[in-house]
C-alpha cells in the first residue's frame, strides 16, 4: 500500500476545487489543512467538501499542527514563490499550479531551495497527459519523419470569458501559452534558446490587453518552433489543444488536437528502396501513430505522475527544473514584445 501523504492545500479559490475533488478520488492523499488569506474562505471549503480538517491564515502554522508533508499551491502567481518556499523549508513537498513564478529569478531561488531542502517541487501541467498528444510524441522520437526542424503550432478560439482575463495586459501569453509552450518542448523533447514576439490586439477583440501573438522560437536541437495565435478568434477554432505539424527530414507529423496524429513519410523511405523514381513532388505514405498510453487523462494523469514519483524517489515529468523552461518561454515572449527584440533564453 502506497505512503498516505498529508497534505495542506494553500489557497480556496477556484482552482482548489479541481485539485481537492481529485485528491479526494485517492487512497494516498489525505486533506489535513485548508490555508487561505482569508478565514471564511477556507471554511467555505471545508464545509462544502465536508473535510475534517483544520483552517488556517498561515502555511507554516498549518505544515506544524497538521504534521504535513505535501503542500498543494493554488494561490495566485504572485504568491506561489513565497508558498512554496515555505513549505519545502518547512519539510513539505509542494504540488503546484502554472505559472511556476512570476519571475525567472523568483523560479531559480524556488529550484535552489528545492536543492537545498531535498524536497521536491512539481508544476501542474495537465496537457501532456492524453493519448494523442503521447502518439504524436512517440512518433517524432521514434525517427519516423526524421530529425524535426519546423514545428508549427495554430491557436485560434474566442472565448468571452469576462472576468480577470478581460482586463491583462495579455491574456493569451500569460494565461494560456504555457500549455502550447510546454507541449512543444514534451514532443520534440527540446528546450528554448531564444525567442522573438510580436503580440497584439486585432479588431474586434473584447480584451483590453494584447489577445493575439506570433512567437518564433529557436530550439535546443536546432529545430524552430513557430506559435500562431488568438483568444479573439471568432470561427473555424482549433482544439484547445492547438493544431500542430512538425516537418522532418523524412516527412510531416500532423495533429489536429482531437483526432488520433499521424505522418505522412517519403514512400522510398518506407519501402527502403534507394532507386525510387525522384518525382518532383516525391510520393508518400501514411503512417499511423501507435496509441500506447492509457494512463489518466488531464489533471489526474499530472496528478498520477507526482504521486508516482514521490514514491519512487525521482523528480516528476513537470519537475521544477524541467518547467522553469516553459516558464522562460513565456516570460522571454512578453519581454521581446515589450522590446520589439529576439531574446535569449539560454
């Protein structure tokens, strides 16, 4: 039987809902404590979840009295560097949302005191766990277009949320690009170097702030991944989880964000046949995406992967040293649309 962790979760607001209702599905995960800014938040919590459970104002006053050992951050940004330090200097692994930090500097201190401590910290990000997105990983690793040097991916929906996102300076960037950003990096396995920006705010948007981007970044493996994208966009929308195609050596990835990936390979590559006719458009095959995965999707397959990894002993999949890179891809795209400059990341 798995170790039952002892877990506070700092901040009742909305996000905590998703967090709690998955945690409560588990046999390794028990809620101690419920910290929040403000008291009769977390009671609120407490009481629609029917948790017997303490209530706290102070994190480190709840890790003492509960006796935790894992701290789950779903407070605002501006708060996840102050939390989570606490808690790992308080003996606690933390779990926590996107974004890691609100700065590259506050993400780095977070890691040293992660290497200081011995604990862990681990970042939420919920869409590398599906199926599909798995495939297509599988099948750009595997060589079958080839070494990738163009990844494209297209985000176009117009959701009206109202709200705090309404009113950011830019919403698609720093609200919702990580996601793209970071399933970038998970499927070719590469980090950024470098990236240039230009965001914007088209006609018709009902953001105050910059609802669309254009981002070119420079890879790790000398690939360019180019992100096109807009929350403003009325008609013909992607999936949420873009629409992808990464151009190899050897041919073309496809992957609409719903439908199973596929490639699309040069035909003497696949027949192995070096006397092939050399068309001007050369012919080609499909080849389908082996679906292997079948573990949770989303949050509870994140969820899954932490917990794992606690228990054997290694960091997670989106361990802080892994995701202070995605973080840089969106922290290095506001900083070179602010500056109309390429940024270096590396």
């Amino acid at each position: 039987m798995s170790k039952q962790h002892r877990i506070v979760v700092a901040g009742c607001g909305g996000m905590s809902n998703v967090w709690i209702k998955d945690l409560l599905k588990r046999d390794d995960a028990l809620i101690v404590g419920l910290v929040d800014v403000y008291i009769g938040q977390a009671e609120k919590i407490r009481d629609a979840y029917g948790l017997d459970c303490g209530v706290y104002t102070a994190l480190a006053e709840a890790i003492a009295d509960a006796e935790a050992d894992l701290v789950i951050d779903v407070t605002i940004p501006d708060s996840h560097f102050e939390i989570s330090t606490t808690a790992m200097q308080h003996g606690c692994h933390v779990f926590g949302e996107k974004p890691m930090a609100s700065t590259m500097e506050q993400a780095r201190k977070m890691i040293e005191t992660a290497d200081a401590t011995g604990k862990s910290l681990s970042v939420m990000q919920n869409r590398r766990y599906d199926a599909n997105i798995r495939a297509l990983r599988e099948l750009i690793s595997s060589g079958t277009i080839g070494r990738p040097g163009m990844i494209n991916a297209d985000f176009f929906l117009g959701p009206h949320f109202g709200g705090f996102r309404d009113v950011m300076e830019s919403p698609l960037i720093l609200d919702m690009a990580i996601h793209t950003f970071d399933q970038a990096r998970f499927i070719i396995g590469a980090d950024p170097v470098s990236v240039y920006c230009h965001e914007f705010n088209p006609p018709g948007s009902w953001y105050k702030g910059n609802a669309s981007a254009v981002c070119i970044y420079e890879m790790s493996d000398g690939s360019v991944f180019s992100y096109r994208g807009s929350w403003c966009a009325e008609g013909a929308s992607t999936s949420w989880e873009a629409d992808w195609r990464i151009i190899g050596e050897k041919g073309t990835a496809i992957w609409d964000g719903i439908q199973a990936p596929y490639a699309e390979v040069l035909a003497s590559e696949l027949a192995a046949d070096e006397t092939a006719e050399k068309k001007f458009i050369r012919d080609t095959a499909r080849v389908e995406a082996a679906m292997g995965w079948n573990g949770k999707l989303g949050h509870e397959g994140c969820l899954d992967e932490m917990f794992l990894a606690l228990k054997e002993g290694r960091p997670a999949e989106t361990d802080c040293r892994d995701n202070i890179h995605s973080m840089a891809m969106v922290l290095g795209a506001i900083e070179s649309a602010k500056s109309g400059r390429k940024v270096m990341l590396s």
